[in-house]
C-alpha cells in the first residue's frame, strides 16, 4: 500500500553538514489501516489475552502481591533493550538500600522507570494521557543521577540522531528540533480521539511507533514510549493494574522490533508493525498470566507447608506472604513490612529456611539477604543474566 504521504524529510545543516531529517505525518495513517481477516483476529486475541490478565485482578484475592514484581520485571525488561546492565534480583537488592556490591547506577535508572510508571499511573486520574503527563513522566525517569543534565521534563532543543556518530551517517534522524512541538502537538490530539477515534489497542501501538519516530526527548524516549503503552491501557480500562510486561517480548525479537518501526518510517508499513504489536501483547499476556497462577500457586503449596508448624505459623505466614510481594528481603526489611519483632522475623526465617522454601544468600551476620527462591526463579523466566546480554 503507498502511503508515501505518511512523512516527509526535510534538509538540515548542523556543525556544517547537511543531512535529512524526518517528520512524520499526523496520525491515524492515511491510507487507513487494512483490516484483514488476519489483522483482526489478532486483535480479537489480544483483547482477550488482556481481559483475562485484568480479571486476575478480581478473582485472586492475592493478585496485588504480584504489583511489586512483575512492575519491575517490565522495568529490568525495558531497560535491558536500551542496554543497561541491570538484573531484576539487583534493582530488588537496590532498594533494600543496604546492600553493597551491585551495579548501583545501572539499578538506579531502572528503579527510576517504576518510579516513572508508578508517578504516572497515580496522576491518570487528574490528568489525562498528554504531553503535560508524558513531561512529568519522563521528569521521574530521568530526574537525577546518569540522566540529571539530559534536560529531565523537557522536550529537546538540539537536533538528535539513532545510529551512526552524527546525524550524516545515522541509521534514523528525527525531526528537527523546531518540528517538535507542532509533532507532539499533534500526537496529544490524536491520544485524545481527534481527528477520529481509534480503538484502544490500535491506539496503543500506533502511539508507540510515533512517539518512537519523533523521539521529542534528548534521552529516555525508548523507555518513556514503552511506559505510554502500560498508561494508554490503564486509562482506557483495558488493564486496571500493570501487570503486562511488554518488554518481554520486544526484548526477545528486539532486532524485528526495531526494523519494523524503520519499515513504518520508509514504507508506511503499519500492518505489519500491528501485527508484531498484537502478537506482542498475546505473547506477554499470556506469559503474565501463566507466570502469577504458577506464583500464586507456589504461594498456596508453601503456604500448607507453613501451618503444619503448629504455633510458629502465624508469624512464618506473615513473612512468607510479605516475601510474596518483595521475595528478596533482609530481616530488617522484613520487620518493617510485617511489624514484627526482629527476634520472630529471624526465628520464622530459621523455619522457612528448614522447610526449603527460603535461602540465605550471604553469610553475614549482619544483614543477611534472604530469597524466596522458587519465586524468584519464576520471576526471572525470560530474563538473561546481565554477562549473557547483548549491548545496546
């Protein structure tokens, strides 16, 4: 399909070079999408993939455990495609603040993008889905440490480029500087229905590729586009709590995933991307899904094997559910998280130890990192280890 009107570049001179820059035409694309037979089952399978991911959320009465984590695996995820070398078990020890040993910048970027998304998701209901909220999202994300001088909640006045060592020999020029505001502008109406609506989903993904294209960002925007796609779904109803981790599969077929968002700048091809995008959802939905009723399930089996400790379960119970939400723990974290007393936490812990349902991963003596291992194990499933990852 020719869609050669979907964007056009113009010439800039920077430093003295001359280079092309792109400027994406306004969304929805025109032509209009093609719907086929195919396109729409996928869709059909996504919406349902969600609706059963959402209704999670009624059904078990544990499901909110699962927040802490699975937020977090989607923010390891994300930011392991931009290359940060961050595992989700070190963003956990991060923020137990005590533990030494870890890559802490790389764990602070990342701790940052659950700020991010958590930020965001708290101001939804006072302020819709626009480039007042994307600002402030991105203000979170990059409010100190590495991203601290990179203009945090602030749309770039500076040309930037993908690829290459300057703009002449990029892989991707976005637009220029000057065509920001006029691009976001545009953006902002089409998040809010107008020229025409468009269903949530597809609404999502086409976001996804132009808040990607115009790059409005000097850093942060790979992370900040994959955050609109958890907000989008909250705003619109589709998933009350965040528990899809996207990321999963971009990560997994990163390569297609940056091709094809290339393929929708060169050649207008959005069905192909809505068909990756779909497929996306499905995927990580589904693995979502599977991933909280096998943890809510190990919850229940350990859970059996705790009250048969007689008048020792009660306390056990009560650090094993707080280990539930956040299964990398100290006994001083714990204590704050149960209000129990430090000799009852470490007398419960001796018990969950015996019972092989937690591990000590130090030997100090003094704050001691405890793993709900199997939990953990569960949590990492599509997860590289930090050595084995690719760079950015």
């Amino acid at each position: 399909m020719d869609r050669s009107s979907q964007g056009r570049y113009v010439e800039v001179t920077n430093a003295g070079e001359a280079f092309q820059a792109y400027i994406p035409a306004p969304l929805p694309p025109k032509p209009p999408i093609h719907w086929n037979h195919a396109l729409h089952a996928r869709f059909d399978s996504a919406l349902l993939a969600l609706g059963r991911l959402d209704a999670m959320t009624d059904q078990l009465p544990n499901a909110s455990l699962l927040l802490y984590s699975f937020v977090r695996k989607e923010a390891v995820l994300s930011s392991m495609i931009e290359g940060t070398q961050s595992s989700l078990s070190d963003l956990m020890l991060y923020e137990l603040h005590e533990q030494p040993g870890i890559p802490t910048a790389d764990a602070a970027e990342v701790s940052r993008y659950v700020e991010a998304l958590e930020y965001g998701l708290k101001r939804l209901p006072q302020l819709p889905l626009s480039q007042r909220l994307i600002r402030e999202v991105h203000k979170v994300l990059l409010g100190g440490g590495r991203g601290g001088n990179l203009a945090p909640g602030e749309f770039r006045r500076t040309q930037v480029w993908i690829g290459g060592t300057r703009p002449g020999n990029a892989t991707f020029v976005p637009p220029p500087p000057d065509h920001v505001p006029e691009c976001v502008s545009a953006f902002e109406r089409f998040l809010h229905d107008d020229p025409e609506p468009t269903p949530s989903l597809v609404k999502a993904a086409l976001a996804h590729v132009q808040f990607e294209t115009i790059h409005p960002f000097l850093d942060g925007n790979g992370r900040v586009g994959r955050l609109l796609i958890a907000l989008q779904l909250a705003a619109d109803g589709l998933l009350r709590q965040p528990l899809l981790y996207v990321s999963l599969h971009f990560k997994e077929h990163r390569k297609t995933y940056y091709e094809l968002l290339n393929r929708v700048r060169e050649k207008g091809d959005w069905e192909t991307w809505l068909e990756f995008f779909a497929d996306a959802l499905i995927a990580s939905a589904t693995q979502a899904l599977g991933s909280a009723k096998r943890l809510l399930e190990l919850g229940v089996q350990d859970t059996k094997k705790i009250e048969a400790l007689g008048r020792a379960a009660t306390s056990a119970l009560a650090v094993q559910r707080s280990m539930q939400r956040q299964p990398l723990a100290t006994s001083a974290s714990l204590v704050k998280a149960t209000r129990l007393t430090a000799a009852t936490v470490n007398k419960s812990l001796v018990h969950l130890e015996r019972l092989g349902i937690v591990t000590e991963l130090t030997s100090k003596q003094r704050g001691r990192v405890f793993n709900y291992a199997r939990y953990t194990e569960i949590l990492n499933e599509g997860m590289d280890p930090p050595g084995n990852r690719a760079g950015p």
